[in-house]
C-alpha cells in the first residue's frame, strides 16, 4: 500500500518510522509547509536504510495535484493542521485516494467538507488515532449503557504547551454526555498525552486510563487503521466503525 503522509512535525516524524518499519507499506512521500529538509528522504533523515522512496517536499514550491500525477499513493495520512485538509482533500477525492485523517480538532466548516469528500473516497477521521485509547472510549460507552445513571469525570494531561482541551477529551466527553466544562485538564511538562475516565459507583469506582508512552502509539494506530481500511467502499468512518466487528460476538 502506498501512502502519502502530510505533515513531519514530532508525530508525523514518529508515524513515519513506523511506516517505514512495515513492509505492507511504501511510504512515497511527505508533504509540508517548511523547505527545511526539502528533497530529502525520510529514510536519510532517520539514518537507516530502506528501498523506500519518502522524499520529502515542501507544499510552497511543490502542489499537491504534481505530486499525485508524479508519485501515485493509495492513502494520504494527514498529521499536519485542521486546516490541512484543504490543501489536498478534494484533490485526492478526483484520485480515488483514500483519506486518513488524525487531526485533533476540526471546526463545522473542515466536517463538513470531510463529509463531501466521502461521497467520493474512503474517508477515516479520528481526533486520537492510538488504538488504545480508542479501545478506552468504545469501553467507557458501553460501560455507561450497563449504568446510564454512574457519576463520571474526564481527566485528560498533555505537555506543557498543548493549547485548550484536547480533542481526544471532547469526543470522550461527548460520547459520554460530560459537559465540556466537566473535563479537567493538566498542562506539565513533556507529558504525551493521558486520558482517564473515572466512574463514580455508590461504594466503588471504576477507572479506565490510557496513556501514550510514545508518539510511535500513533503509528501503530495508523497502521491498524490502513489495513482495515483498504476493502472499505467510500463513505466517512471513525474508528468505532472498524472496532464494532471485532466486538461481534
């Protein structure tokens, strides 16, 4: 499967070090804003050898339409900005390219646009693409149908200049009708990212946490969703989409 990842901040660095370590993948390409590293390689940057291409481009000299007439990928993995999708959206919706976006907050205009474009491809959007944590809010819902009535807090911690709540603690929130200013926050240090759910029984409590060690969590999450994604027809999925099956009984 060949991918296209837009974005090569610190998660986009670490998701594409996965990638590279997965043979079912070929990672072609990285698209981003800065010409620092412009026509490197991803395998060059990190020191290690790889059949690879991932030559890194910077989106203020090279477009995207060049690069997918160029450099062909079945997937675009999105780690950049809620306003990225703009950028390459509708043209990898007239390639057939399928969307994978782990952006943590979209406005209603981005949604909106997401939904148009899954008339055409294969759209995935998740505000925390780790598998872990995903599995902790597919969890936490169901534990919340068993007692509608239970006491429950979001507690979420990210590092230290992690602006306003993250998206990963809203969805949570919203899944569980925990009003956003219920959601406590703590902004410390290097912390990646904690999220915990805490529920409130009369003479116990339960508490379901998830804790990324790593932003390498994120590109096992990609790699989870890519494969699960590749036999899915157009259409806008998150990620309770792909892990309602497993849960079939």
């Amino acid at each position: 499967m060949k991918i296209g990842l837009i974005g090569f901040g610190k998660t986009g660095k670490s998701v594409a070090s996965i990638l590279l370590e997965n043979k079912k993948f070929s990672l072609e390409w990285v698209l981003r804003q800065s010409k620092v590293l412009e026509h490197r390689s991803v395998p060059e940057f990190f020191g290690v050898e790889s059949e690879e291409p991932g030559l890194i481009y910077s989106s203020a000299t090279t477009s995207i339409e060049e690069l997918l007439e160029k450099h062909p990928v079945d997937v675009i993995i999105d780690f950049s900005s809620n306003e990225g999708i703009y950028t390459y959206g509708e043209s990898a919706a007239l390639n057939n390219v399928k969307i994978i976006s782990a952006i943590s907050h979209y406005e209603e205009n981005e949604l909106k646009l997401l939904k148009k474009l899954s008339n055409k491809t294969t759209v995935f959007w998740s505000p925390n693409i780790t598998l872990g944590v995903n599995y902790l809010l597919f969890a936490a819902k169901f534990l919340k149908k068993i007692a509608p009535w239970v006491d429950i807090e979001v507690n979420e911690e990210h590092f230290k200049k992690k602006q306003g709540t993250s998206g990963t603690a809203l969805k949570i929130a919203e899944a569980l009708d925990v009003e956003k200013e219920n959601i406590n926050s703590v902004r410390a240090g290097g912390i990646v990212g904690k999220h915990e759910v805490i529920f409130g029984f009369p003479y116990q409590t339960v508490r379901l946490i998830h804790e990324s060690i790593s932003r390498e969590a994120f590109g096992n999450g990609v790699v989870f969703v890519a494969e699960n994604l590749k036999d899915k027809k157009k259409g806008l999925y998150n990620f309770e989409d792909i892990l309602t099956p497993y849960f079939a009984i």
